[in-house]
C-alpha cells in the first residue's frame, strides 16, 4: 500500500510514521516536506500540485493532514490522486467527509482525529469510517498495532464533543492564563499548580491551532457566560452555581461508571458467560 500524505507538520510526520506502507509527502513547503521524508523511514517526497507534469495520481491512499481551516479545499484538490481510500487526521470531521463524498463518491472515506499531540502518542483516535473497506481496514489495523485506541463515533457526535473538549477547553484554560497574576513563591494551591501547568502546556503549542480550533468549534461562549455569571453572583447565587456544577460533574462520573459496568457485562456475555 502507499499513502500520499498532504501535509508535512508533526501530525502528518506522525501518520506517516504510524502506518504500515510506502509514504510520500506533499506540502506547501517543499522543506517542510523534505523533513518530514528525512524524519520516516523510506519515505519520499511528492509534488504538490496534482497536475503536475510529474505528479503522481495514482496512490492507494491519500491523507490530508493540513489545517482544519484548509481541509476542505485539500481534499478538493487532491482526492482525486487517490484510488482506493482518502482519509484526513485535521480534526474536524462533519464539513471533511461532506467534502470527501463529493469528490471521492466511490472510494473508502474515513475521518481520523488523533486525540492527543504528536510527541505524545500513541493515544485516543476518534474514528468516523464513512464509507469503509479493506484498505481502510488495515490503515486502522495498523494504527492499533501502534498501541493507539480506536474510538468509532460519528461525526456529529465527534464535532459536538470537540466544542466541549477542545473550544470551551482552550478557551477557559487561555482565558485564566491571561488573567492570572505572579504570586510569590509557596503561595500556589494544588488547583492553582493544576491550571498553571495546563496554562504553560497551552502555551507552548501553535497558535494558529488554536485559532482555527476556536473558529470551527462553538465553546468559548459558554465560558464567557459562565464566567459573567460568576463574577455577577452574590454569596447565595454563587453557592448555587456551585451546586450545579457539582452536580453535572457528577452526573457525568455516574454515567461514565454505567457505561464501564454495561461493556463488562457485555463483554461477559460475548464470552458465553466467562470473565475470567
């Protein structure tokens, strides 16, 4: 199998890197691209433009690993280099696959989103397998034979969650990162050391991610109107938002809890009953 790579940032070095075939890689930057070949084994390096007088239109496999903001324009441009499967790895699921049914109608489709940062993995991967098939079969096959966990998901059910996970998220941890002040050493609280962390690790990615991930995803708003009504709230008013949160929390604790205990006995019944 051989993969055509669009995109030669960390997260496509990383699915280069992760699969199991003969990769070549195309970006905007032909440096870029040339890294990314140096930095995974038998890789090589493509053209960008697909029509090109010596560009390749014939992989197995082409993956877009470029900007969520870019990826429905990519994968426009270059599904037709594939023959058998296009997949992406931008994080956005539901306008990817939109796009890649109209351009790839009678190809494997499937939209993958790594849930974790390249240098950390191997991790989570939300998996939406549109239109699936033995290619994209063994793609995943081999991604878990990397120690990653596959999560199958929908695509709605995937952005919705992102604007929770990644949009709120980010927004909340930015939002204190700019409003905290130095305090003197020894004065930190262990959630004051928590959100520090989270605020230092935030802040050492790229910014543009961030920006394009707070453009495609709804979230930020309701931490804004949550922090308004903090700030707003009496002692009586803020011990009921209090409560409120507590209780969703442990809300989402109890169902995670029923959704562990309904797989086990699931599993347990596959097994014909064994949970040895």
């Amino acid at each position: 199998m051989d993969v055509l790579i669009v995109g030669a940032g960390s997260m496509g070095t990383w699915f280069g890197r992760a699969v199991e075939a003969a990769v070549a890689f195309a970006d905007v930057d032909p440096d870029a691209a040339a890294a990314a070949a140096d930095a995974v084994e038998g890789a090589e390096v493509a053209p960008l433009a697909p029509d090109g007088s010596d560009a390749r239109d014939d992989y197995d496999v082409v993956c877009l690993a470029v900007p969520m903001a870019h990826v429905t324009d990519a994968i426009a441009t270059h599904a037709s280099r594939a023959e058998r499967a296009v997949v992406d790895v931008s994080g956005v699921m539901e306008p990817a696959l939109e796009v890649m049914a109209e351009h790839a109608p009678d190809l494997e489709r499937a939209s993958l989103h790594p849930l974790f940062a390249p240098e950390r993995a191997p991790g989570s991967i939300a998996v939406v397998r549109d239109a699936g098939g033995p290619t994209i079969d063994a793609l995943l096959a081999g991604l878990e034979a990397r120690g990653n966990e596959l999560i199958e998901t929908t695509a709605s059910e995937h952005d919705e969650a992102m604007e929770t996970v990644q949009a709120a998220t980010h927004a909340a941890v930015l939002s204190f990162a700019l409003a905290a002040e130095p305090v003197p050493e020894g004065f930190e609280t262990p959630i004051y050391e928590g959100l520090a962390t989270l605020a230092e690790q935030m802040t050492e990615g790229t910014p543009r991610v961030y920006a394009d991930i707070q453009t495609a995803f709804d979230g930020a708003d309701a931490v804004s109107e949550a922090a308004e009504s903090i700030a707003a709230a009496d002692a009586d008013e803020f011990e009921s938002l209090y409560r409120e949160a507590a209780a969703t929390w442990q809300a989402r604790d109890r169902d995670r809890r029923d959704g562990d205990a309904d797989a086990q006995t699931r599993e347990t019944s596959d097994n014909g009953g064994d949970s040895t």
